[in-house]
C-alpha cells in the first residue's frame, strides 16, 4: 500500500527528511548515526531470520523497510533487494548441493540460466523505467502475490483448476 500511494502521489524516497538514514546529496553515501547503524542492521537482521526460517525476506522486506528508513532512491532498494535475495538463494542451492547431497538437474540449470538473464534484462529495463511505475509494479506484484498465496492455503481447490 505504501509504495502504490507514494507512487500515486508522487512522493519520492529522496525527500523524506523524516528518514533514519539520509544520504548525501552529492555522493549518494549515507551519513552515517548510531540510529542509521542500528536501523539498517536491524533489518538486516529481521530480512536474515525471516530469510532462514520463511524463505522470505528479500523482497518482501527490504523493499518497504528500506523506504520507510532511508532516502536511497528506488532504484538503489531493488538491486540491493536484488543483491540479498540472490545470496541467500546461492547459499541456500550451495548448501544443499555440498553438504546433503542434491544435485542441479537439467531443470534447475534452466531455471538459474533464465533468472540470470532476468535480471540482466530487469537492470537494462530499470533505467527507462519511471521512479512511478517501478513502485507501482512492485505493489502490484505484492498484492499478486499475497491473493496467491491466500488462495493456495484457504482455497487450494481453485488454483487446481
């Protein structure tokens, strides 16, 4: 909600003068305070526990915690979003392949094979993208995501369908 709203009203991440950690208007760098050093690693820690008990994290955190406590441009969350999600997710495929066993079949070498190129392709998009619509796309894919995931656990009969 947050994010389609401040799209909708053109609020921008940069101008919110009420954020923890703040920026530097020339070197993008934050200005580092003890309340920005225990904001940022106190969603780093509640994106790691909620990455290593749910599987969820990246995205779903990140993205709203970091707006809501810096003034990083949008673009900045997504990859840095981006970035987290792909290091747990390699962490999560290296500890399964060295230490229980699995194997990467022909299936999942097609599926890292195309979510590299889908992010290779989501970075070249990114820059002709409007602050706007890329809000607006992530609240869209949220609330996609949460009706999903809703009907998979109260009404999974209309999914099989």
């Amino acid at each position: 909600w947050r994010s389609w709203h401040a799209a909708a009203h053109e609020k921008t991440i940069e101008n919110n003068l009420q954020a923890v950690c703040q920026t530097h208007s020339q070197t993008g760098k934050f200005i580092w305070s003890a309340a920005c050093f225990a904001a940022l690693g106190g969603i780093g820690t509640l994106a790691g526990l909620m990455s290593g008990m749910l599987g969820v994290g990246g995205g779903f955190l990140l993205v709203p915690l970091l707006q809501r406590f810096t003034t990083l441009r949008y673009q900045s969350v997504v990859v840095t979003s981006l970035a987290v999600i792909a290091l747990v997710s390699a962490f999560s495929a290296g500890h399964m392949v060295l230490l229980q066993g699995a194997q990467i079949g022909q299936a999942g070498g097609v599926f890292i094979a195309a979510t590299a190129v889908g992010m290779v392709a989501g970075r070249r998009l990114v820059r002709h993208l409007s602050q706007r619509w890329l809000q607006r796309g992530f609240a869209a894919l949220v609330l996609l995501s949460t009706a999903l995931l809703l009907l998979k656990t109260f009404a999974p009969a209309l999914l099989a369908a």
